[in-house]
C-alpha cells in the first residue's frame, strides 16, 4: 500500500529538510530546495491515492495501472532517501565534507528524475479524474489522543460473557476423576480460548507444585517446546543441557503440575511430548490444559469428556461485551445508538475478538448515529470468514501514521511477547516515528502514544505493565499476527518465510523479512536475493548453527534493523567480519551467541539490546555518534572490555546516551556523569568503594539505577539525594542503612543480599515503595515479620520472594499492613507462612 511508503518518504524528507535548516552545512541551496519539492509533491500524491483507491472500491478498476505507479514511484523515492541522507547528513573531516557535497549532488541528480515521473502522474490522474484530497485528509498529521493515564491500570485478565465457562472448566480441572488429566478447551477463532484458558491456568497454578506456559503454533517443534517447559518447573541449566527428556520425565513423576498448551493444530505434536510427559493414569494429581482450533484434536489428546467447547456469543452476551468496551468511562449514551449498536454488533458474528475490535473503532468516533452508521454501512451485509472483515475494518480506520506500526507486529512470531522498549526503537530506527525537532526522547513519547493508541484500539494486547503503569510488553492475537502478515505481504512491507518466493521476480524487491523457524527458507532467500539492496529489517528466530555464517556473507547496503533471537541453548560464534551495514540502527542479539561484534556492525547504531547474549562490544561502538541506548551483559574480561580500553565516550556528544546497562566499574569516573546529562539508566557491575563514593554526582534525569557488587562494599551506599532515582536493583555484599534508598523509589530489587531485621523494618518505611522483588537473598533471622505498627509498607501492591536463604517462616498476621497489597509472589520457596485471611487471598506459591 503506498500510502505507508509515502508517509515515509514524507517524514524523512521533512525531518531532513529541517535538520539542513539547522546545520546550514552547506551553501547547496538545490538540496534543500530538493528535499522541500519531495515533502510537498508526496503529500500531494498521497491525496491522489487515497481517492483513487475509492473510486477502485466503487468498481473503476482503470486506476490499478495509477495506483501500481505511484507505489513503485514511492519505493523509488524512498530507497533515494536511505541511500543517501546518511551520506550527506555524516560530519567530519574537509574529506568527509566533500564526499557529502559529492553526495548531495548525486542526490538532486535522482530528484530531478523522480520529478520527471510526477509529471507523469499528473497527467494520468487528471485523466482518471482523481482529485486532490489533501483539504479534509489530515492522517499525516495525525497526533494520538495520550492515554497512558486513562488505560494505566486497565484489567487485561478481564472475562467477559464468559463465566459459567470458567466455573465449569474449573470444575472439570480438579475432578479426581478426570481422565486423562486433560482439559481441552476447543472452538473457532476468536472466541476467547486463550484468554479462557490463561485465567484458568493462573487462577490454579497455585495449587501445583511446578507449572508452564508454552504456545505451540502450526509449527511447533517439540525439543523447543520440551525445553521451554523443563526451564519453567525449574529444571537446573545443567540438568537441560545433558538428557533434557529424561531429566524433564524424572522431575514431573515427582511433582504435581500443571501445563498449558496453547493453539495446538496438529496431533503428531502430541505424539512427541506424550513420550516425555509422564504417562497420562498418573495418580499424583497432575493436569494438563490445551487449546485447539480442532475438536478432534483435543478428543484424540484428552478423550471426549475432556472438550469444553467454546460457542460464539448470544446476542444477550454480545451486546452486554459490546456495552463494556464501547461506553468505558461513562453510560450515558441515546437510545438511537443503541439499535444501531445492536446491529454492529449483529455484523460482529457474535464472535467476541470481532466485537472488541470494533468497539475499539468506535471509541476513536464521535458518539453520534451518523458516524455510528458509517462504520456499520462499512461493515458490509454480512460477516465473511468469520471476523476477517471487521478486523480489516479496524486496520482501515488507522490513520496512516499508524499503519506501519500496526503491520510491524507481524514481524515476530505468533503469541510472542514483546518489549515495548525494542518496538520503539525499532520504530525510530526505521524512521516509522519521526518528530520535526529531532528530539529522540520526543520521538520515544510519540511512538509510546502510538502504541497506547494501538491497545486502545484493541488491536494489540497488554501482557505487562512496568513499574509507573506504562507498558512493559505486549503481544498481538493470532488473527490479528494473521492479517499483519496478509497485509504485510500485499502491500511489500515485510514477508515472512512462508510468502517471500510466490514471484521469483519479486524477492529482490523485499524490504523486511522474517525468519520464525526455517534456516531452508533463510538460505533460499539469500540464494534468491544474494544483493539484498532494498532490505530494511531481517528478523530471525531460527535455531542454526550456520545462522552466522549465513548473515556473514552478504552485503546490507540499506539494512536499519537486526533481530537475532536463539530460543534453546545452542552456542553460536559470531563471526570475525560481516557483510556491509553501514545503515544498521537497530541491533538485537538474544541467546548464546559468542564473539565479538565487527566495529563495521556498530558505528551508526542508535539502539544496541545485547543483554540476553554472551556478546561483547568493540571500542568502535563509541564512534557512533547516534548511540542512545546500550544494554550489554557486562561481566567479561577486561581485556575483552570495551569499557576499559576505550575512553572515546568522552567525545560523544553530551545529551545522546539515555540507556547504558552495564559499565565496567573501571569505566566510571565524575566527568563520564557531567558527560551524559540525559542518561535515564545506568548499570554498574563490579562496583567499588571509590565508585559508591562519587554516586551523589549521578545525573539528575537519572531513573532507574542497577548496582551489581562482586566484592564486600566498605563504603556506606548513600542515595538519600538522589530524589529523581524511582527504580532501584542491588546485587551483592553491600551495606544498607537509612540513607541507602532515594525518597521517592518505587521498585527495588534486592539480589544476594544480607537481610537482617534492620533492613527490613527500613524497607517498610519506604512511604513510596509499590514492588519490592527479594531474590535469593541471605536471611540472617529466621523469621521475617511483615506486620507494623500500621504504617508497614504503606503503598506496595507487589511483593516478590524467591528462593531465600536461611528463612524459615514469613509473619503478617494483622489486617493493617500493606494495606494496598495486590500480589505476593513466593518462587520456590520452602517456608512456613503465616498470613491474615486478607494476605492468604493475594498469595500465588509457584
């Protein structure tokens, strides 16, 4: 759809155009002049475009030859623009001025021949009579409505219409007598399955001694699936990596548990982990839950009286959903939008998804019969293949700006869960969010607000929150990941392994491209397409040991965005050299990939996310003068550092880095915190005495703050100024007393440390503290009393025990203490407890 591709050659022409204003580099007054024409002339044609898709619509199929030219003229336009704004934005040396002069002039060069195709444009659009719609088209401009505030502590577990399903599936799940231990929980698309499902599994899993929760998908395989299992019910790293079937087998003959297999499809995937689940007439009390699209799925895993099947919606229940997600805030609505509600929602199918989705269009509409109306004339007579059309409906709605960013879900895998913060900056690093300032920590809260846009639409689900509200993850449903794809594929904004070779002539012309499963299809491709001049993202979660050497051997001349996900405990070696990637912004490696990252992959990146990886950085990741967020494991050798043998950070410019996890502690000195003034998180690993000295010099935007202590601190921690610090992590030996905490933390994650009775009656005074994570900490009393003297952790919400030493028995008997309390965690924990009937309600024991 060339609409996406226009909005982004607009955006990237007028944040280029304005940076030229600013930098007055150069005395080509053709360049700006260039960049200027481009702006106005693509918004112009975007206007054409949308009016000619609507006479398409109505049945003038004359304007497919107009629509297919401007969207090859709008890629043209584009790769212009990522060839050479890097070139002529970079500075330095007189050379490297010259080579830029040199470069806008090929660029203007390009333009003028981009202009001899508009000319031709106009003359077909005047004869196909398409008008200018640019007066009343105004989504380029489109600015989110913010709605952090409003959907901060919305209830994403919430069920509805669904109740007697629950009580019934929660009935046949503790049934003594339930064959098979199996409950399967079958219906079509849409219908609330997984959601059925997660509440059951979580609303129990208290009740077992181990649990998981796994997506199978159409194409599972069963050693992914086997290990992802055997890390949630706590298999030891050593135990997976030698005899992973048997040791899993073992464990789950001892313990009681309870798994979720969710979206099975085909039956041979159970074939394969029946041979290691233990053997389905164990006494021990266990349960298994699944869902399928398939009856006989479920039938052949659990047997007849295992199916629960899920139905779609009276119109009683439909309409009640309908009422839930339309009219949140208020209900005051006139009794003529209700029929026509009740006729939406009729158009719905009764197919919940379809329902919710369309709600959220309507919340982004005026509460009048006439704009209710256009979206039921919209909707068509009747609902074909299910809700297809009223989720396409729901993507049409989208201004355009958010468009790009709706399709970008459609790169990851099915029900995988996302990080908000790398979707961001994947966003910004493809210029898919671009702000005319150029302020990147603006372009972060621009693309926040689409996102918050996306989930107020329904279109994109929640999976976690962070600790001030804002999102943390989210994920995408099926059907929806099924329409991005579809999209994604029609419109040549990204393929998948799956639809990239329909047209050989064509895969030299893919932009994104993911990987989900198949090192075969990845080789095909890069056979196929062995110059990938126009690709822009490459996403892969294939698990290969040739992965590597694949990605060594080819150029990516435009490349902005690469994802590299290793989902089991293969060890890969990163190789010496890669093919050019001289564009690279965004960079994700994530599993047990070893080596050290080329200087050539890291010059110009924006965004580096090495943190779940054994990868180490070169001293040219400094010479970046784009570099916003570093979040790297640390722990390495120093000679392999390049913290310790580089000082180059000193010449970064003083307001770039906002993110740095985690800096060697040889690294840190007074000038590196007068240097980032915007750093907002910071890690420190191997903290020292003289560094916990200088740390009431951190920079005053500072948020969250990470200190990992290898050795005994004698120094005091000293935080107590440090009013802006609101997200706390300490691993170690350290010495904690009054003025160890900043004033106004929310989370504090306490790792490996000493707790004694004076801790914890400092921790309960913290008046602003709402999660408090204890990991594997060193308990030097037997017993930790929580209780107070009615002002004992006044406003914390969640509370997180893992795996402590040295305590056995955790006390809070009165009804007084942490009054707000909403979940308390308690990991692989062996103590006793004794709680008030208030508290005993909150607690989850996993």
């Amino acid at each position: 759809m060339g609409e996406i591709v226009l909005s982004a050659v607009i955006s990237k022409a007028t944040e280029a155009a304005g940076n030229l204003l600013v930098e007055k580099w150069s005395n080509l007054t053709s360049l700006e002049e260039s960049m200027n024409w481009l702006k106005t002339e693509m918004l112009l044609i975007q206007s054409y475009i949308i009016d000619a898709r609507t006479k398409l619509t109505q049945g003038d199929s004359t304007v497919k030859n107009l629509i297919k030219y401007i969207e090859q003229l709008a890629d043209d336009a584009n790769d212009i623009l990522d060839e050479f704004l890097p070139k002529i934005e970079r500075k330095g040396t007189i050379g490297c001025r010259v080579s830029n002069v040199s470069s806008a002039n090929k660029f203007v060069a390009e333009i003028e021949k981009i202009k001899r195709r508009v000319a031709e444009i106009d003359g077909l659009r005047t004869t196909y009579g398409i008008t200018d719609t640019s007066n009343n088209n105004n989504q380029h401009d489109y600015i989110p409505w913010d709605q952090r505030g409003v959907f901060l502590h919305a209830d994403e577990t919430e069920v509805v219409g669904l109740d007697d399903d629950f009580n019934k599936l929660q009935a046949k799940l503790i049934d003594h007598h339930l064959p098979y231990k199996v409950v399967s929980i079958v219906g079509m698309p849409g219908l609330g399955k997984t959601t059925l499902a997660k509440k059951l599994y979580r609303h129990v899993r208290d009740q077992f001694e181990c649990s998981g929760l796994l997506y199978v998908s159409q194409q599972p395989r069963a050693g992914e699936i086997l290990l992802k299992i055997a890390k949630q019910v706590g298999l030891t790293e050593e135990e997976r990596k030698e005899n992973l079937e048997d040791n899993l087998r073992s464990l789950l003959k001892r313990k009681r548990y309870v798994i979720l297999l969710d979206d099975i499809w085909k039956v041979q995937i159970w074939d394969d982990l029946k041979l290691v689940l233990p053997e389905c007439d164990s006494k021990i009390g266990s349960r298994i839950i699944i869902t399928s699209r398939n009856n006989d799925v479920g039938r052949y895993i659990g047997g007849d009286s295992s199916l629960h099947e899920l139905q779609p919606f009276d119109s009683e229940k439909s309409y009640e959903l309908f009422t839930k997600k339309i009219f949140i805030f208020d209900n005051n609505h006139s009794v003529d939008l209700v029929d026509i509600g009740k006729s939406i929602v009729k158009r719905c199918g009764s197919i919940p998804l379809a329902i919710v989705v369309t709600a959220g269009v309507l919340r982004a509409r005026e509460r009048t019969e006439h704009a209710w109306n256009k979206v039921l004339e919209s909707m068509g007579h009747r609902v074909e293949d299910g809700c297809a059309k009223v989720l396409a409906l729901s993507y049409n709605d989208l201004p355009i700006a958010l468009r790009p960013c709706f399709l970008y879900f459609g790169l990851f895998p099915k029900d995988h869960e996302i990080r908000a913060f790398d979707l961001i900056n994947m966003w910004i690093a493809e210029k898919l969010i671009v702000v005319n300032s150029g302020n990147t920590r603006e372009a972060e809260s621009k693309a926040e607000d689409f996102l918050n846009d996306l989930v107020s639409r329904n279109l994109i689900q929640v999976a976690k929150r962070r600790y001030d509200g804002r999102i943390s993850t989210c994920r995408i449903h099926d059907l929806l990941h099924s329409l991005c794809v579809e999209l994604g594929k029609e419109s040549n904004f990204f393929h998948t392994e799956d639809n990239a070779f329909g047209d050989p002539g064509n895969v030299s012309l893919v932009r994104r491209i993911t990987f989900y499963s198949d090192i075969n299809a990845m080789n095909k491709f890069f056979r196929s397409n062995p110059n990938p001049k126009k690709l822009r993202a490459l996403f892969c979660f294939i698990d290969d040991t040739c992965l590597f050497s694949q990605l060594a051997r080819h150029d990516f001349k435009l490349l902005q965005v690469l994802v590299v996900v290793i989902a089991n405990d293969y060890s890969m070696e990163i190789p010496n050299t890669f093919g050019k990637t001289s564009c690279l912004r965004y960079l994700q490696f994530e599993g047990q990939m070893r080596g050290k990252l080329p200087n050539s992959m890291v010059k110009h990146v924006q965004t580096i996310n090495i943190e779940n990886s054994s990868t180490y950085l070169p001293t040219g990741v400094w010479e970046s003068k784009q570099l916003r967020h570093l979040r790297y494991k640390g722990g390495f050798e120093a000679s392999n550092c390049c913290f310790s043998i580089s000082r180059k950070i000193y010449s970064l410019p003083p307001n770039n880095i906002q993110t740095l996890m985690c800096v060697d502690d040889k690294f840190v000195e007074p000038r590196l915190f007068h240097r980032l003034i915007n750093l907002r998180k910071l890690g420190i690993w191997s903290v020292s005495d003289s560094t916990v000295q200088i740390l009431s010099t951190l920079p005053k935007e500072l948020e969250a703050l990470k200190l990992i202590f290898y050795y005994q601190s004698s120094e005091q921690l000293n935080l107590s100024s440090c009013s802006y610090i609101v997200k706390l992590h300490l691993r170690g030996s350290v010495r904690l007393n009054s003025e160890s905490f900043p004033p106004n933390l929310i989370k504090l994650t306490l790792c490996y440390i000493d707790v004694e009775g004076h801790l914890v009656a400092l921790l309960k005074k913290l008046s602003k503290l709402r999660i408090l994570k204890m990991i594997r900490c060193k308990h030097k009393e037997e017993k930790m009393d929580l209780c107070g003297d009615g002002d004992s952790f006044p406003q914390l919400e969640v509370l997180h025990i893992q795996e402590p030493s040295g305590l056995s028995e955790v006390e809070c008997m009165d009804d007084v203490s942490m009054p707000k309390l909403k979940k308390l965690l308690l990991k692989r924990t062996k103590f006793n407890i004794r709680l008030s009937e208030h508290v005993t309600k909150l607690m989850i024991r996993i």
